[in-house]
C-alpha cells in the first residue's frame, strides 16, 4: 500500500493472479497493520475484493477486539449477524464447480 508509482499496478497483478488461480479459500484481513495503507494510496485492492468476493460464501469470521480474546464464528452463527469489531479476518470458501 505504500504511495508509490508502481502500487495500483502491483494491486491490479495481484488481483489478477487470484481471479487465475481460482482458490478455493478466500481470506481477507480487516487490520490497519495489515494493509499499512498511507495517505494517497491507490485503493484498487479494496475495490476488486469488494466485487470478486460475491463469488464467495463467507465460512468463517474471526473477530479481534482490542485487548480481548479472538472471537470465532462459522456456519449458523454467521447467519444475520453483524461484525462488531473493525479487526477482524473473514474466510470465504468459492462453491463447488465455480
């Protein structure tokens, strides 16, 4: 995410490799720390993810409240519920014979 002249095209390549690759697992990582994003960035990365990951049924959501344990939720208890916490890593699985 640094600001630098290469950074949209490196997001677009990755992007690209993903969608060729067609992983099974999907994993997106909520976190500032993850990204280091800077003022200025380019933000394609988020875009794309925001699009390609309607392919994809959510499995997992893995919630990190600040100076709290991790809180873990799959299957049913994902249904209708709403992230409570910005950090958190969320774990998607493309459906069969996509």
């Amino acid at each position: 995410m640094e600001n630098q002249p290469y950074s949209e095209a490196m997001q677009r390549e990755m992007a690209a490799e993903i969608e060729r690759a067609k992983p099974r697992f999907l994993v997106y990582v909520n976190s500032p720390l993850s990204w280091l994003r800077q003022d200025g960035s380019p933000d394609h990365i988020f875009d794309w993810y925001n699009t390609y990951r309607l392919q994809y049924h959510l499995v997992q959501l893995v919630e990190m409240p600040p100076q709290q344990s991790a809180l873990y939720r799959q299957g049913d208890a994902l249904r209708n519920y709403v992230p409570q916490h910005q950090n958190r890593i969320m774990v998607y699985e493309r459906p069969q014979g996509n």
